[in-house]
C-alpha cells in the first residue's frame, strides 16, 4: 500500500474529503520527518519508535569492480516495532 | 523529547478538527497501517520510508544465558527501510523547511 492509498483508505474509513486525508496523512509523516531531521526521537505507541543512529564510516567494496571504496559515517534512522504491531504481526 | 501521538493528534487538529476527532483520525490512521501490515502488505511512504513485512525461517538458536541450544520459531517481523531522501535531510544534505 502506499501513500494515495492510505489517504483513500483514511477518507473512506472517517468520512473525509480526499484533500482533507491528505493533508492528515502528509502532517502524520511530516511531524515524524521533521523530529528525526532534529535528531529528535519517535514514539507512537502501539506502532513503534524511531530513533537516529550515528554509524561509523567503514572501507567497504564495490562488488561488482572489487575496487575499496570509503563509506562515509552516517545518520539512519532505527525504527523498533512498537510490542502490540509486533504481536499481531507475528504468526500464531 | 520525543515526538508522541499526543504531538500528532494535536497537530493534526490545526487542520481544522476538534480534538477529539483528531485524536479519532489518528487512532484510525495508525490502525489502518498496523491492520495492512498484519495482512502482510508493505506500506509505501514515499520520501520517508517503507514499512516490510519479513518472514523469518525457523532456526536453531542458543539461550546466551545458560547456553542450551533451542529452536526458534518461524516468525513474521516488521522492518522499516528509510527512503533516500529523509537520509539525505537528516545527514544535512538537502535542505529542509521546517
């Protein structure tokens, strides 16, 4: 499912305009977005947590030419599945 | 600090909902992200990420406290892949409007 599906399923489900659900939809992801670009973290009960984490640069290769080439250090976000997704989600 | 539902509901009720509808569209929201994740359909945020569905093969593991080997199950895990340009955004760069 992506994103003009979810706000279709949203509209439909709570009677909303289409642009209304969109504009839902984009504040939901936008207020997360702008939390983890200040490094700051998330967490929505029942969904999950994110949370920024610094990784080290490493010398990695490029497997298709073999030749080593540097990873730079960088920030990715870590998402941990939040204890009610992870129990429904699992298989019985 | 952290981003909470509680931020979000409230955020989302300055487009013009009351509270308690917000708190509701929310609820909604999350519930239909959880529901088609639990039907093991992926959830496709473009510019901010993917939400997978795993399956993960039964395998043989060891209790790291006393050491005894044990089975572990077969199980469905849920993994988050960060879309390219959130990475970028959070790694300064790209530009951002906040």
């Amino acid at each position: 499912m992506n994103k003009s599906q979810l706000i279709e399923a949203l509209a439909k489900e709570e009677n909303l305009a289409l642009k209304k659900a969109e504009e839902v939809v984009n504040t939901v992801f936008g207020d997360m977005e702008k939390a983890l670009i200040r490094g700051e973290r998330v967490e929505i009960r029942g969904l999950g947590s994110f949370k920024v984490k610094q990784y080290d640069g490493y010398k990695g290769r490029n497997p298709k030419t073999g030749d080593i080439i540097k990873v730079a250090p960088k920030k990715l976000p870590f998402f941990k599945v939040g204890k009610e997704l992870k129990e429904r989600v699992d298989v019985d | 600090m952290a981003l909470t539902k509680a931020d979000l509901v409230e955020n989302v009720a300055r487009e013009g909902f009351t509270k308690k509808d917000s708190a509701k569209i929310v609820e909604t929201l999350l519930e239909l992200i959880k529901s088609t994740l639990k039907a093991g359909d992926e959830i496709l945020i473009s510019g901010f990420g993917k939400f997978c569905v795993k399956e993960k093969k039964q395998r043989r593991g060891r209790n790291p406290a006393t050491g005894e080997d044990l089975i572990l199950d077969a199980r469905r895990v849920i993994t988050f892949k960060c879309s390219p340009v959130l990475t970028d955004k959070i790694n300064g760069k790209l530009s951002v409007p906040m």
